[in-house]
C-alpha cells in the first residue's frame, strides 16, 4: 500500500469521525434549543395567563371604587340640596353652656354642607384605600 493512499485513508476516516461529531453535536444542540424554546413558549403563557387573570381582578376593583364614589358623590349631592333650605348662622346674643344644636337639627345650613362635605370626602378616601387595598392584595397574590 502506497503511504499517500494509507494516509488519504486516515485523513477519510478522521474527517468523517469529525463530520459525524460535529453533526451530532448540532443535533443535540437543536434538540436543546427545541426544548429550552417549548418551555420557555409555556412560561410565557402561563404568564400571560395569570397576568390577564389579575388584570382583570383589578379591572373589577376600578369598577367598585367607581361605583362607590358614584354613589358617595350622588348622596352627598342630595345632602347639599336638602341642606340648602336651612337657615343661616345665627350669632348668639350671649355665651351660655347652652347645648343647643348639639344634635345637628339646628345647625345652620353652611355648617351643615361643610359637614356633609367633610364626611364625603373621608368616605372617597375610605373608598380609595379599599380599592388599594384590593389592588395590592390581587397584585402580591400567587
């Protein structure tokens, strides 16, 4: 056997273990690469899916929140009207230890709106920190 027909051979077989190593290693590579992007193609999903879930928890708090302050906004409307046909403040003529308008049926009608104002305004704030309450409950939830 000639030596340029033994190492051309030798070179032949080195080159299609080589060939066969390299394609094998690709193959595993994209058979890793397949699996890495099913997994990573269902973590999304199942992101997506429970943002969407949350999403819509909060949707629904925004809902109530609006609802509340609606209806706080609405009473305190027909508060105001009612309140309007009172009478003005009187100044006493002399300071007693009178109790008088001790329980609101004679306060006058702009301390009467004040006061009905007052109390819906810390009904929206009431009604504000629920909603956030919600949201941070639905938010921090797994």
């Amino acid at each position: 056997m000639s030596p340029h027909l033994l190492l051309g051979a030798v070179l032949a077989i080195v080159g299609a273990f080589l060939a066969g190593d390299i394609h094998g290693h690709q193959s595993e590579r994209a058979t890793w690469q397949a699996k890495v992007e099913e997994a990573r193609a269902e973590a999304s999903e199942s992101a997506r899916h429970q943002e969407q879930v949350k999403q819509g928890k909060i949707n629904e708090a925004l809902r109530k929140e609006n609802e509340r302050m609606a209806r706080i906004n609405a009473g305190l409307a027909d508060d105001i009207d009612e309140l309007r046909n009172r009478p003005p403040r009187r100044v006493p003529k002399t300071t007693g230890t009178s109790c008088e308008g001790a329980t609101g049926a004679e306060l006058s009608g702009s301390d009467a709106q004040f006061l009905a104002g007052l109390a819906a305004r810390a009904d929206r704030h009431r009604a504000a920190l629920e909603a956030c309450y919600e949201y941070a409950d639905t938010v921090t939830a797994r």
